[in-house]
C-alpha cells in the first residue's frame, strides 16, 4: 500500500456518494444477527470506499461482510454510536482553545520526543464501512476493522504493513492493548518500498512555520472545502509521518486561523483518552470531520467522519458514524521492526 497524496485522498468521505446505488431503509441491528458471506466477488462495477486507505483493493480480507441490495434479504452494518460531545449544540469557535493549547505544548516538556532512527514510524487503527456494487450481486456493506503501520525513511523507502481484522475480533470501544493483540492474529500484508517509492503527505523536513504549514497542507488537501480540507489534512499528515513538537503546535495554530472549526470541548475517544475536540461541518451540512487532541502533548488521538443528512442513495439513521481512525503510535526508529 503507497501512501501518496492520491492515495490518501480516498479517505474524503463523500466524494462518490451521487454514485451510490439505491437501496431501501433497513435495521441496521439486524446486521449482528447475520453470517458474512465468504468473499467479495470481483464483478462489481463501482466502489464507494468510505474512510481506507487502500481504496484500490478488490476484497477486502477479514472484513464482515452483507448483502444490502439484490438477491438476499437487505440487511446493513451497524454504525458506532457518535461520541459524547461537551458541547454538543451551540459550539463556540475553537479558535482560543487551540491558541491555549498551542502555547501550553510549546512552553511544556518535550514529553516522548525521539528525534533519532532513520525511519519515521506511524501505527493506526481504523474502522469503515465499504460500500460495493453491481448489476449482478446488487449493494454489499463491510465493516473493515485494520491496523496501519508506517516506517519512511527520508529517502521515501520504508515499509507499510496492514493488518485486516475480523470485526469479532475488536468492539465499538476496544482498548489499546485488546487492539494490538487482535493485530498480532489479523492477516497482515506487507509492503516494501524502495528509495522515492514511499511518499510523504508533505516533504521532508516538515515546515514549524505556520504559513508554510498551510501552503504545504493546502497543496495536499486543496482548499475548495474550506475548513473541511484543513481538517482532513491534518489527518492525513498525522496518518503518515512521526509529528514533532513543533510542527505539532503549528498544526494546532494553523487550524485556530481557520474559519469554521468549532470547539466540542474535552471528550472521550474510543480507546478511553481524554482529549481536547474540534470539529468541522461541510458547506453542504451534510457531513461532519471531528479531531480530538491530547491535551498534554498536542498529538492527534483520533479523526472520525460521519453523517449529518441521510445521503439519498444511503439507508443509514443519521447522525451515523462511518469512519474513524485512533493514532495509537509514533516515533522515529532505527529499522524497521
């Protein structure tokens, strides 16, 4: 799996969502009471992949998969519930939280910085729904629970290993070491890549400039969806390079000069962290980028994506959660191990 600006633009929750095909209101509860069907047949005309990185794959390994629209009784994943938001209605602007928290990480400790290793090391966990289709089979939905890491040297050589997880093996709220231990069972693929194969969101060294953070993220993520694109950029350069300090506190700078970046106070994430949350809604309203912070350090925790407004083409029960992404890792190592 490369990570390259095209690649990592997949995660853009609905760019296909006019494509989708029609499929009629069910119970997503009934989806836990269903068998998965063995594979994904190679037939299907159209992917709408929701929150992967590797939009390109042609089955998805360890996914649950089912039948939505077709020959078989429609039935559709069931989405994690949204997270508890302290402000939930009526968010302020997020503009001075992020200003605070900006200074506090700068003028603090220079806690778990590894400056040393050649290689740039990223772990993720990440669940999604995938939606496929085609004429013969009619609409399928996989839950695609993975976990993501990243070794890149400055070269653009490294290594990125995927492991897909049965969703049996992880819940709606895994804890961390439960995560890891159901990676170490998941099928892995492992992808080598040699020097200049291996592309980073933004070139190294990453700018601590504020200004020349923006042009360099904008450059990834263009700026036609205002604050939704700075937020998704962010999320992409946390998804694919060890963050230090400094570009930390001009990410967290960066996104306070950003019209349209509300404040949704101190939550909890799926893995149980404490941490600072900021959210963006897309012009249309009709989907919602969320971004919770540690508080201590600055790090990005998590990134999720749902549903404000039922697409038409989607039978989902709104507000619904169809991606979200746990940084678990990150640091600079000496190989790749």
């Amino acid at each position: 799996m490369k990570i390259d600006k095209n690649m990592l633009k997949q995660v853009d929750p609905a760019r296909d969502v006019d494509d989708w095909p029609v499929a009629p209101h069910v119970d997503w509860s009934a989806m836990a009471r269903n068998s998965p069907p063995a594979s994904i047949r190679r037939q299907w005309t159209r992917r709408a992949v929701l929150g992967a990185v590797a939009a390109s794959a042609t089955a998805i390994a360890g996914a649950l998969v089912v039948q939505v629209v077709g020959p078989a009784k429609p039935v559709l994943a069931v989405t994690p519930p949204p997270l508890h938001l302290q402000y939930d209605k009526d968010a302020p602007a997020a503009s001075d939280a992020l200003l605070k928290l900006a200074s506090a990480v700068q003028a603090g400790p220079a806690v778990n910085e590894q400056r040393s290793g050649r290689f740039s090391f990223v772990r993720v966990g990440q669940w999604s729904l995938d939606m496929s289709s085609s004429a013969k089979d009619g609409t399928a939905v996989a839950v695609v629970p993975q976990v993501i890491s990243t070794w890149r040297a400055l070269d653009g050589s490294g290594k990125v290993v995927t492991a897909s997880l049965h969703r049996s093996d992880v819940g709606d709220k895994p804890d961390a070491q439960a995560l890891m231990t159901a990676a170490t069972r998941g099928g892995t693929q492992v992808s080598t890549y040699a020097a200049g194969q291996l592309a980073a969101v933004i070139a190294d060294p990453i700018p601590h400039d504020v200004d020349a953070l923006a042009k360099a993220l904008y450059a990834h993520q263009p700026q036609d969806k205002g604050a939704q694109s700075a937020v998704r950029a962010i999320a992409d350069l946390y998804r694919a390079a060890a963050v230090d300090r400094d570009v930390r506190v001009a990410a967290l700078r960066f996104l306070a000069r950003t019209d349209g970046v509300l404040l949704r106070g101190e939550i909890t994430d799926r893995l149980g962290r404490r941490g600072l949350a900021v959210s963006v809604d897309s012009k249309t309203g009709e989907t919602r980028d969320l971004l919770v912070f540690d508080q201590r350090t600055g790090l990005l925790l998590a990134h999720e994506s749902m549903f404000l407004k039922r697409p038409e083409k989607l039978p989902v029960k709104v507000p619904a959660v169809f991606s979200y992404v746990l940084y678990l890792e990150q640091d600079r190592r000496t190989d790749m191990t």
